[in-house]
C-alpha cells in the first residue's frame, strides 16, 4: 500500500518526560496497521527527538507488509536539524536521510537503495526561515497555538528538497469516536498534499483533544481513489 506513511506530531507541551502514543489504523473499514509516535524531550519541552513507528497488520500485512520507522532531532521550538526514515514496503528498502542548517538556511535530503546501495535521489533546498520543521514538528508547534474554528495559521515546514508556507485551517468543534471513547476535539485541516509539500493529491485532516493539552486523537488522510481514506485513532497514551 504504497503512501502507507503518515507523518503527524505529538508531546505535551508542558511534559517533562517522555510519551508515546499509539494509534489504531483503519484503511477500506478494515484494520490496517499500528502506530506509535513517541516524543523524549532534550533539556526543554519543546527540543527533543521525535520518533514515528508505522507497521501494517492483519489482511492488508499479509498481502502488503509495511514496516517504516523515522526519527527527527528538534531545537527548541520544535525546530528541524536532522533524522531520517527507513522503509520496509513490499520489496522496497530504502532510507531517507533529512538535513537542516539553519547557519546556512539550507535542507538536504538523500534517498538509498538498501538493497543495492545505491542513491536514488540528493537534493537541497533554500529555507528562507531560521527555524523550519518536519511534519511532526510542525504539528506539535501547532499544537501550542490557540486552536479556535475559523482561525488559519501557517507553518514553515520542509521534507530536505521542497519548502512550503503550510496553511493549516481550524474548522469546526467535533465530538471524536475513539477507541478511549467520545473525545470533545478540534479539527483542522492542514495542506500539505497537492504539490505543497508532498505531490499525491488528497487531503489531510487532524483532530485535537480540545483541552489544554491538545492531543492529536484522531488523523485522516484522504488520497486518490485507488488508495482512499486511511484513519489513525489514538488508542493508548503511556509515559516513557
């Protein structure tokens, strides 16, 4: 299920220790995949290591397992300096590599080949900010921000070869059917997709716990119609 990777932030903002949450994943109304999202804080709430966990399941493992895990190192204010992904996705694997350099508002990203070693891909890009994030970094940035519907932020936010101003839309106060119940939340629509950030068309909808702490609980993604919907719901939180 190539595009099997969803990107999103997590940590409380005033933790002290680290968390991780975990997340339920339906795809075509069947269980497809389990994720984890785990945030350890580095002298500060908001500089740390990230760290995202995505594995398929059931049915959909067995006909296409995916096994993908991504690191990102942050600054304080959540800010990028480096990680990267390994994807395990059928027959495919390979690792990206992230680079941020704020001295020279610069991002590099080198993609490989595990299998053959190979480089399939190097690029930089030119950040016209000091402080940049990755996805999950900028949605825990986001979610220090006063989340009220109506309101519409932008967030700097580059992948090491494309940097975009994100819009980030609050639209409407929802009650959330989870795993852990019906969740007063705050939904909001961030857009990454259609050549923002990422090229696949789709849409991509987060839903946070409204209270003060703001957790993502739930995450859609809505791609093309071959993939479809994919829905993350929080199932757990444990401290680290």
């Amino acid at each position: 299920m190539v595009g099997f990777r969803v990107l999103v932030g997590l940590a409380s903002l005033a933790a002290s220790a680290g968390t991780t949450l975990h997340y339920s994943v339906e795809w075509r109304l069947i269980e497809a995949g389990k994720v984890s999202l785990s945030w350890e804080p580095e002298g500060s709430p908001t500089a740390g290591v990230a760290q995202l966990k995505v594995a398929s399941s059931g049915m959909v493992a067995r006909l296409y397992k995916v096994e993908n895990s991504y690191y990102m190192r942050m600054s304080e204010g959540f800010c990028a300096l480096g990680g990267a992904m390994k994807i395990e996705e059928g027959a495919r694997l390979r690792e990206t590599v992230h680079t941020y350099d704020s001295a020279r508002n610069k991002g590099y990203y080198l993609e490989r080949d595990l299998t053959t070693n190979k480089i399939l891909k190097e690029a930089e890009v030119d950040l016209p900010v000091d402080c940049v994030h990755d996805v999950m970094g900028g949605l825990m940035a986001l979610r220090g921000k006063k989340l009220e519907p109506g309101t519409k932020f932008t967030i700097p936010i580059s992948d090491g070869k494309k940097f975009a101003h994100v819009d980030v839309a609050v639209q409407a106060k929802e009650i959330v059917e989870t795993p852990l119940g019906r969740i007063p939340a705050i939904r909001c629509e961030v857009f990454l997709l259609n050549n923002v950030v990422y090229g696949r068309k789709g849409r991509l909808l987060v839903w946070f716990a409204d209270d003060e702490r703001k957790l993502p609980v739930q995450i859609r993604v809505r791609l093309q119609l071959l993939i479809g919907t994919i829905t993350l719901q929080l199932t757990k939180e444990e401290k680290n």
